[in-house]
C-alpha cells in the first residue's frame, strides 16, 4: 500500500472518472461548449465538480456564495445539488464570459436560483457584509484572481456561519508552489502565502485535497 498519492496515468484518470463521476447531458454540453474558449483551462474539473455537488448536498447547504464564475460550471454543479429553494450569489467581472453560464442555467432549469453579481468581486463581499449576511452562507467557492485571494479568504470567513464551509481552487497552482521561494511569481507567492496562512489558521479546521490543481477546504470553527 502507498504511503504517497498515486500518480495518475491518463489510463488510471481516465477510470477513476468512469467509476466516480455520475456525469448529466448539461454538464456535458457545458464542458464541450467551454472546451472551445480561448481561456478553457479556467474550468474546474469534472471530478472536482461531483465533489462540489457532494459537499453542498452532505452539508445541507440552502445559501452559497461563489467568488469567480467564468462559464458557468462550478455555479451549475452547485446550484443542481441546491434545494428548490437554495440561492448562490455568484459573483463575476464579465458578462462576455458568464454569457455562457447564463445559458446553460437557463437550460438546466436551475438559474432562478443563481443571483450573479457583475462587478468587482470584493465590491460585491463588502456590499453583502455591510447589508447584514455575515455568518448567514453554509458554502463559499473562490476560484478568481489569485492577488485577491487573501481578501477573499478573509471576507468569506465573514460571510459563512459557524461551521460553513470555504472551498479555495488552485492552490498547488501546477506545482508551483513547491518551488523554491526564488522562482515564484506573484501570483504563486500569494498562493503559498494562503496556504501557509490557512494551515495555521485556528479560525478553521482545513484540508487540502490534490484533486485536479489543489482544492483547500477550510471549515469555520
């Protein structure tokens, strides 16, 4: 038995998502519309998007936030596995890019529960703190410009209740992050900086997951 995550094959990744992801015609449509775009790489993974849907479904959760839309993927998977009655507040800078999203919420039935916000996303977290929704989501996803992502960490703890739980993507950034200090741009030096922070953050319990480029979950305590 290994001690050390398994380095996935594309033979071994490719049976892992047959065996593990129970895929739906729209996110399927969704992937290969997005596979077409100039920036696709910036889609979450499918099997990072049945972990979403898990985790919102296990936690029960009715109010989630996202920080960073692009197409429309991670807000779809997560708006699916809301109740009827849950909201996600998604917060984006583009209305070229969340063209996309809209129409695929649209297709899945789901966008009544999608209040999507276009404009700078701390604009829209501080907006949120100062009309009272402090401690009030169960859920929060950030996945947009990395220099903000200390702020946005910080305005998330605001925003989910004790309890609620901060899922943060591409925190091992390629590998980046374990290169030696020297070699890290700015936006792998902020990157690293949030880990180091959140792994001896007491506010919240934390994991971070080698799925798809490192997913850090951080539970408010």
């Amino acid at each position: 038995m290994s001690t050390q995550i398994l380095n996935l094959t594309e033979t071994l990744h490719s049976y892992l998502l047959s065996v593990s992801v129970r895929d739906s015609e729209i996110l399927k449509q969704l992937r290969e519309e997005n596979a077409q775009h100039p920036r696709a790489v910036m889609q979450i993974a499918p099997e990072q998007g049945q972990l979403m849907g898990f985790l919102v479904e296990l936690l029960g959760v009715k109010k989630a936030l996202e920080v960073g839309v692009f197409t429309g993927y991670s807000s779809l998977v997560v708006a699916m596995a809301l109740p009827e009655d849950g909201q996600l507040i998604a917060c984006d800078i583009s209305d070229d890019y969340t063209a996309m999203a809209r129409k695929y919420w649209q297709k899945a039935g789901v966008d009544h529960k999608i209040d999507l916000r276009i404009a700078p996303a701390l604009d829209t977290l501080d907006q949120l703190i100062a009309t009272g929704h402090s401690n009030s989501f169960d859920f929060a996803f950030i996945d947009a410009d990395k220099s903000n992502y200390d702020n946005y960490y910080e305005r998330a703890l605001q925003l989910v209740r004790t309890g609620g739980l901060i899922a943060i993507d591409n925190v091992l950034w390629s590998g980046r992050v374990a290169n030696p200090p020297a070699d890290h741009d700015n936006r792998t030096k902020r990157i690293h900086a949030l880990n180091q922070k959140i792994h001896g953050d007491g506010r919240v319990a934390m994991s971070l997951l080698p799925i798809a480029d490192g997913l850090m979950l951080a539970r408010k305590r």
